[in-house]
DNA sequence: TTATATACCTAACAAACTTAGGTATATAAA
DNA sequence: TTTATATACCTAAGTTTGTTAGGTATATAA
C-alpha cells in the first residue's frame, strides 16, 4: 500500500555523498552501508539504485571498474573530478530543500 | 533548465499543513501563502497545485466550497475529519524523511 | 490598449521511483 | 541433497508527481 518513495529525489545525493567518504564502493555495497547508516530505516531497492548509477556516470560524475572476487563480478564505483564538484552543489541543495521543508511545516527548531 | 521538484513528493504534505493552520484556502491564496512562508524561494506551479488538491479531495482528506468575489470564482478547501488525522501522519513521515536525509548527508548538528 | 494580478483548469511530457522479474555464485540449514 | 539466504549484477512495465505550456476569464494599473 505504501507508495513511499523513501529518498523523495534524493537518492543521487546520498549515492554521492557515500562516495565521496568511502573513495571507491560497489553497488551492493551502497545498499548495505545505506542500512547500516540509517539504523535499517532506509532500504534502497536495486530497480532505483542501479539506474541512478548509471545514470550519475552517464553524466560524468563516476567512472568505473570492475574486481572479481569469490567469482562474483563487482562493480566498484568512484566519484570523477567534475564528480567531486557535484557533491557540494547537490548537498547544498538538499539542505535549502530541508530547510524550507521545515519552515512551510512549522518544524523549524529555533529562530535563524 | 532547472529540473527542480521544489517540494519532492512533500507537497500534499505541506498543503494539508497550511489547511491546518489557517481552515479554509483556496488555490491562489496557497500559491501565495507559500511564496510568503518561504521568503520568496519556493514557488508553487499551477500544474503542480491543482491536481495535488483534486487528488487531496478525491481521496476524502479535503472539501471545498465555492465563493464569488469581484465577479471572480474562488474553490475553497478545507480539512476532512479524515484529513485531520493525515496531516499528523504526513508531517511526522516527513520529520522522519528529514532525520533520515540528514544522517545519510551527515547534516546531523549533534547526537539524538 | 496593454500588461499585470487574480483565479480556475488541463494535457503532453519527463523524472524518479516501485514492483517484479531475470541471471549467477557461495554458503548455511534442513 | 536440496533448499533458502546472502551476495552481486541487471532490466522493463507501470505509477506517481512533478514541469512546461497551454487555455479561459475578470479587475485594475500603466
């Protein structure tokens, strides 16, 4: 019953975000750290994790490799320069986001 | 060029609020109201409003009434019972949106 | 008479999800 | 031994929710 779209848009932030405090992670990887972060609050489902990675390196901000271990393939993940950059814009966004968010619901916790 | 979903999913939220607090509004008078609240940084489209609140109607959380005024027709809304109760389930799911963003930016300004 | 503000609306399109599959290996449990 | 779970990748159909771009109409200020 719940269409509950957990990140509201803002998947691709965190995804960077991640990799800019972990340097190099995989996708399966992402999904776990993301659990684990959010004390299990936040499961990401791979039909929205996987096409956000390829997107985010279609658009220059990750590159890629691959390592093989326990012959299974992994693809690892790994922010670009202009990567780098995207991080700043998008987290700063995401906090104006939250706070007018807060503002229009009242949520603020105290005068600015 | 900006691909902004200024409120990402969070605008029936902040609708049901803003009835909340003021009993009755219509179309116009939010689109205004936010723009105030916001200083300015969050404008509403058309597009965006008026199916949020067909929908709101729809699914039994608002009713309107209409008034004439300058010859002019405003459809004003107001909370259901029902909708009552969905403006605390939708505020308390977005602090918990909110709590979850900031721990996986690291936005967090202190320990719980 | 032209632009802006007020006031409603819809339709085509796009983005970003969910849901539901598919493939494949390693390992623990029955 | 076979079954379930964890690991690891992927895609496609459908839904929700927004943007963009129209449309209609009245009041008022330039």
């Amino acid at each position: 019953m719940s269409t509950n779209p957990l990140l509201k848009g803002t998947l691709q932030t965190v995804i960077l975000k991640l990799l800019e405090d972990h340097t190099e992670m995989y996708g399966y990887e992402i999904t776990q750290k993301v659990k684990e972060i959010s004390a299990g609050d936040v499961l990401l489902t791979e039909g929205a994790l996987y096409p956000a990675l390829h997107k985010l390196e279609a658009d220059g901000f990750l590159e890629t490799f691959t390592q093989i271990v326990d012959n299974r393939v992994r693809k690892y993940y790994r922010l670009t320069e202009q990567g780098g950059k995207e991080v700043t814009n998008k987290v700063t966004e995401a906090e104006a986001f939250i706070d007018q968010l807060q503002t229009l619901l009242s949520l603020k916790p105290a005068v600015k």
